[in-house]
C-alpha cells in the first residue's frame, strides 16, 4: 500500500486541488482516488486534513437535469412543511425543534394580557 504525499498547508503543488476548488472551477474528482493530503498543524490538537485530487484527471460537474430541478424542489418543500399543523413555514424547519416556531412556542392565552 503506497502512502500519501502530504504537504503543509499552503505549500501544495500546482495541479491539485481539494473538492471545493474543484467545484469552484466547475469539475468534480469523478472516481478518482484521493492523491495527496494537506495537513494544517493545530496547538494542542492534531491536524486538520484535506484530502486533494488531481486537476488533470477531474471530470466537468454534471449538469442539473429538469428530474433533479423537481427532486430537489420537492426535497425542500418538506424541510419547509412542519410535521404538526402541515403548513409551509416559508423557512427551513429547525431539526432542534422537530416543528415550525408557532407550534413549537405557541402564544398564550389572552389572560396575560387582560390582567
């Protein structure tokens, strides 16, 4: 098993790339294996890891099909839609409340106010 080269943190060769610069520029690793890392040293804790690919060897971003416009639609209609009253919340439901905000917190009743 051959190891990784790893390199400092900004001191990678031209012709790799992390999978975020690769987007960036409209490409995507494609299959490939990860080819080096990038290490950033930390106190007291270990490094942080990045993993790069080769520019040469990336593949173009698959365009976005109308199928994957209507999954993707759909797929946050329901992170909107709240599992209690079933309204659309017009935001994205908070996963540490499981329900839109009014549900979550309702009001109280108007004996607050009239005393």
């Amino acid at each position: 098993m051959a190891t990784l080269p790893i390199y400092r943190w900004r001191l990678a060769p031209d012709g790799y790339a992390t999978r975020r610069q690769l987007r960036a520029h409209g490409l995507r690793p494609g299959g490939q294996d990860v080819a080096a890392q990038l290490e950033r040293p930390r106190r007291r804790r270990g490094p942080l890891v990045a993993y790069l690919y080769r520019v040469d060897l990336a593949l173009p971003v698959r365009p976005m099909t109308p199928g994957r416009w209507a999954a993707l639609a759909k797929a946050n209609t329901a992170r909107r839609t709240c599992p209690t009253c079933r309204r659309d919340a017009g935001y994205v439901i908070p996963s540490s409340l499981g329900m839109c905000v009014p549900c979550a917190y309702p009001e109280p009743a108007d004996s607050l106010r009239s005393a």
